[in-house]
C-alpha cells in the first residue's frame, strides 16, 4: 500500500511541475511580447532581473561606466556616459547571443558607435547577431584592401549585416574622435602604415574628468613602441592590454609610460592560446599595476564621477 501511495505523490508532483513549466513559458512568451511591442502591461525583463541583482542600475547621466565582458579568450567592451553608448568589439559568434542580452542587461537597446577593432573572429565574430538585433548609429572599422585575408566568412557576414541594415561605415582612423556626454573618445591608431593584421588594431583613448582609458584591442610592442615614439598622450588610469596578455604586447617601456593604475585582461578560462603570458603578468606585477581578469573576475565593471574611480567585478 505504501508503494502505491507513494506512486501517486510522485504522479501529483509530476502534475504539478508540468502545470509550473507550462506557465513559466507562457509568462515568458508574454513578457518577451510585451517588450517587443514598447507595452507597459507587465514588467520588463530588465525590470524582472533588476529585482534579483542582474541588472545593472540604471546610470545617471554625469557619470561614465566602462564595461569589459566576459567572452572567453575574445574582445567586447562597452562605454556608457552622457545617455550615449559605444561597443568596441563583439566577441565570438558563439557569445553572440549573451552579447546582446547583456547589452539588453546594461539597459542599451542602441549604440551610437560600434567600432571594430580588427578583423579577427574573436573580435568581429558576434557582430552579425548584434548588427541584426540593435540600432546603431555609426559602425567604425579599419580600411581592408580587396587582397587582404580578412575577407573571412564571418567578415563578409559582418558586411553583409550593415549593408541590408543602411548602416553608414566610417574609418577608424587617425584622428577620429566624438563626445559622449563629458567624456570623449579618440581614435590614436592608423597614423603609421603596419604589416600585421592585430598591429593595425584601433587603438582607443577614453577621457572622463580626471581619468583617462587606454584600450589596445590587439595591437603588441610594435605598435607600442610606434605609439611612445610618436609623442602620443598615453597615461591612462586603465589600460585595457593588448592581444589578451599575449607576451607580443604590454613591454616594460610601454607600462612606464602609460603609468596605469589598473590592467584588463580579456582571457578564457583554461585558454589554448596559454593567455595571459607569464612574462606580461610579471611586468605588470613589477610595476605595481592592479590586474583584473576576466577568466577571473567574469565582467570587470569600472565607474566614475569624474572624480571618484571604482571598479567591481562579476565574480
């Protein structure tokens, strides 16, 4: 008798579960419809991950948020200040879809710029999911000649994305810069002419008051050496390293002059590449610097007043 008692508790249960899912899928289904359609009927899934700490809180508008995503051994960073946003880089294709709903997370539904670093897939490989997905205003990206090897699959998947979206492609070159809100944002790279692919990475310099952000997408020495050689204005507070800790980029000369206070290194966990490289670590140890890693640290969050810099991380 106890066996079949116990049978029937464990078939309620089984209804039960069932009745549970099945409603968790339709209120997903109309919450998921509710966001689409701009209604204010129920509760956004932001608003949703906001009341269990998901969510990042909501910026004001005189202050700057700098947000380096976990991507694996691959390149996304977000700016938000003054209202605006920027992407640089989108990772993978496989993250592609956590790109855009951590994008979603931080409160962006568009993107003023997105700039592309490079061509390589750990740098461009989401940017079709997020080209198909958001409004964007201004995409930024190195000139490629008709020879070059970055014409890949997942390059012309990226070109094709913009084109059937009308969305104007400018150079990332020399010079370019743009206001987002108090903070402003150069262009330092593309002034000298280079062989290699990661070597002509756009090279980004962040100012918000009193701090300054030095992201290197996956430039190494060469570039650096070019950069210090040129006179080019390069302390920063937060240096985000070149070619993910790879021991072909961040030499001792380059940190003495940058000076930064903080490292990000965007790395996977247990990476076949073996970043960051022993030698990077050590040089950024021996000059006091602070690393943070996304292998680590999952998404590295840095925040400012203008004033006051802070930093926290996912894990």
């Amino acid at each position: 008798m106890a066996g079949k008692h116990d049978c029937r508790i464990v078939a309620v249960l089984r209804r039960v579960l069932v009745v549970i899912l099945v409603l968790l899928l339709i209120g997903s289904a109309l919450i998921t419809a509710n966001d689409a359609a701009g209604l204010n009927l129920l509760p956004t899934w932001r608003e949703l991950f906001a009341i269990v700490g998901l969510a990042d809180e909501p910026l004001s508008p005189d202050a700057l948020r700098v947000t380096f995503f976990d991507v694996g051994n691959a390149d996304c960073t977000l700016i938000q200040s003054g209202g605006k946003a920027v992407l640089i880089d989108a990772g993978e294709h496989k993250t592609a879809n956590d790109v855009v709903e951590q994008l979603r997370l931080s409160g962006v539904e568009s993107l003023d710029y997105v700039i592309a670093t490079h061509a390589d897939a750990d740098h461009i490989g989401g940017m079709e999911a997020l080209i198909r997905e958001l409004e964007i205003g201004t995409f930024l990206m190195p000139s490629v000649s008709e020879t070059e090897e970055a014409h890949t699959q997942v390059y012309n998947s990226m070109i094709t994305a913009l084109e059937r979206k009308g969305i104007p492609v400018a150079d990332a070159c020399y010079g370019f810069d743009c206001s987002l809100g108090d903070a402003r944002l150069e262009i330092l790279s593309g002034r000298h002419a280079h062989g290699d692919e990661n070597e002509r990475s756009v090279i980004c310099r962040l100012r918000f008051g009193a701090h300054t952000f030095l992201l290197m997408g996956d430039a190494g020495i060469e570039t650096e050496n070019t950069l210090i050689l040129d006179g080019a204005d390069i302390r920063a507070d937060v240096l985000k390293v070149g070619h993910h800790g790879s021991n072909t980029s961040t030499g001792s000369r380059f940190i003495r002059v940058v000076e930064p206070q903080y490292a990000v290194i965007t790395c996977g966990v247990d990476n076949s590449m073996g970043h960051p490289h022993k030698d990077t670590l050590k040089t950024l140890k021996e000059h006091g610097v602070t690393v943070y890693r996304s292998d680590h640290h999952g998404n590295i969050v840095f925040t400012s007043d203008g004033t006051n810099l802070s930093v926290t991380t996912q894990r």
